[in-house]
C-alpha cells in the first residue's frame, strides 16, 4: 500500500493536487523529471569555466533557432512594435535571432545561479533598492511588477535579500512552474499559481506582504484592459491595478537585466501610487497606462532580451 500511495503522490502537483486536464507529457510527472534534470544541469553548468559556457549556448539557440519556427513567429509578431516594423521585416528577424541567443545565455545564468546564489548575488548590481522601502511605509504591502524580459527567473534569490518583507511570486499553473518550485521556496519565495483566487493575494498584500507578478501577458481567461503599448495598442491584464486599487498598495515596476554572462542589474522603479478605491475601473485603466508607459521605455531599450513568446492581442493605435 505504502508503494502505491507513493506512486500516486507522482501525479499530484506540488499542492498536493491531481492536474487532470495538464497536456500529454506536461503533467506532475513529467515536472519531477525536469526538476530532477534541471538540479543535475545546474551541477554541471556550475563547474564549466564562463570561456566554455558561451559556445555551448550558441550551439543550443543554433538548435532552437532551426527547430522552432512557430516560436519565431511568435516572437515576430511581439517584438516587431519595439521596433515599429512588420513582423517580416529583416530587423525584425535579427532582432529574434538576438533574442533567442540571449534567452539560450539566461538559461546558463539560471542553472549558474542556483548552485552558486552566493557568488550570484555577489555579482548583481541592484539600483532603486529604496523604492521598495517607500511604497512599504503605506503598510498595505507592495506590488512588484515586470515584463518577462531580462531573467526574474534568474534573481530568484534576489528577492530575500532585497525586499524586507515576505515575497510571494503569482506563476503560471504549469508543469514548468511545478518543477521548479521547490527551488523558489528554497530560495526564500512563496508560490501562488494564477488559477487561485486574487484574494489570497490581497490578504498577503493586507498583511504588509510583497507580490511579484509579470503582466505583460494576459490568458484567455483573464481580464483586460487595452492600453498604448511601444508602437500599439495591447491588451494586458487588469490583475495587478485592481489589487493595486482593492488593497491600497503602490505599484513598483522592476527590471531584471544581464550586463555580461554571469553578471546582473536589477533596475528598481520609483512607485506607482494607488488609485483611491472608489473610483472604479477608469481609474484602474488610467494606472495600467502608466505603467505600460513604464514598460514601452524598458522594452525599447532592451528589445533583445524581451522573451515575448506568448500570444499577445495588439491592434494599431488611433
């Protein structure tokens, strides 16, 4: 009996829960297996000097690259507004190409930093640490908010040593989530997956707690609102700003980016005040422009490291 409760416990996710409905090959199972052989990677990618790390990423995004057409469109079809162009564009298509390359070097980063988040941390500038502190002193907690470009992932180690308060990350419920939590909780992250309840994240909020959150990416399910974004007009998720307007808690905008292989900069934002809470869901709208206006500066700046490779709603501006 013992053997088969111990292969049922297999399929459960981390929250103890079965994810019938989990794509072919994409379920608990599968994510213990990638978790073991993300932890076996990190061993090994620890060890290898920085001079051999950068041939083996090039190699790895050359594979990708040639793989993954319907990965590059999608990219294309994202990144195109950072530059103004159509999707075909040849600058567009370079532009793609850079950013799988650097997202091949994240990846190294990552597996780097979780056997070493000692010598991680020793190498990572922070700016705008003090930003934190000031939308804290309100006492209704604060929201850090990103793009998925650069590497959050990478600092997940970051986030106990810069922000003074307990940090929960809101993850996709996904077999990738799954297998690496265990790692986040180690480092010093609790997890909330999106398809729980926003009230959950309130009361961390109300309890003066920290959420991270990316929202640049908004599921079907979720609700939106249309906002300028680069060269267009994007839908993205209302989440963030409700809580911000529901909680009274200060919007702060961060960003994760590499300097060299091995080396980061986590950019830290002034806050973003909350709107009052009665003034509905205009006012919610008002605060997502801002910081999509935030957002447009960041990924112009930094296109080639924006991993925009899911589906985005975008309609031209007037």
């Amino acid at each position: 009996m013992r053997l088969q409760e111990r292969l049922a416990a297999l399929r459960l996710a981390p929250d103890g829960k079965p994810r019938p409905d989990a794509p072919f090959g994409q379920g608990p199972v599968a994510a213990r297996v990638l978790r073991g052989t993300i932890v076996g990677a990190s061993a090994a990618a620890s060890r290898l000097p920085v001079t051999a790390v950068g041939p083996l990423t090039a190699f790895g995004a050359n594979v990708e690259w040639a793989c993954r057409p319907a990965k590059r469109r999608q990219l294309a079809s994202n990144l195109c507004h950072t530059l103004g162009l159509p999707p075909d564009h040849q600058d567009v298509r370079t532009l793609v190409r850079r950013e799988v390359r650097n997202e091949a070097r994240r990846s190294a980063d990552f597996l780097w930093a979780l056997a070493k988040p000692e010598e991680f941390l020793a190498t990572t500038e922070v700016d705008g640490r003090e930003h934190i502190d000031e939308a804290l002193v309100r006492g209704r907690g604060v929201l850090l908010v990103s793009t998925h470009a650069g590497g959050w992932e990478v600092a997940t180690a970051l986030a106990k040593a810069i922000v003074p308060v307990p940090t929960t990350a809101i993850v996709t419920d996904d077999w990738l989530a799954w297998a690496v939590e265990g790692l986040r909780i180690r480092a010093g992250l609790g997890i909330m997956y999106d398809s729980e309840p926003a009230s959950k994240a309130a009361r961390l909020l109300r309890d003066g707690e920290a959420i991270l959150v990316l929202g640049d990416y908004a599921k079907e399910w979720m609700r939106t609102y249309p906002v300028r974004l680069l060269d267009a007009v994007a839908e993205l998720p209302a989440g963030p700003v409700v809580l911000a307007r529901l909680c009274g808690t200060p919007l702060v905008p961060f960003s994760v980016l590499p300097l060299a292989p091995r080396r980061w900069r986590v950019e830290i934002e002034a806050p973003l005040s909350p709107p009052d809470r009665d003034r509905g869901a205009a006012a919610e709208k008002a605060l997502l422009q801002e910081l999509a206006d935030r957002w447009t500066a960041t990924l112009r700046a930094n296109a080639e490291h924006w991993a925009a490779v899911y589906p985005m709603t975008w309609r031209e501006a007037e």
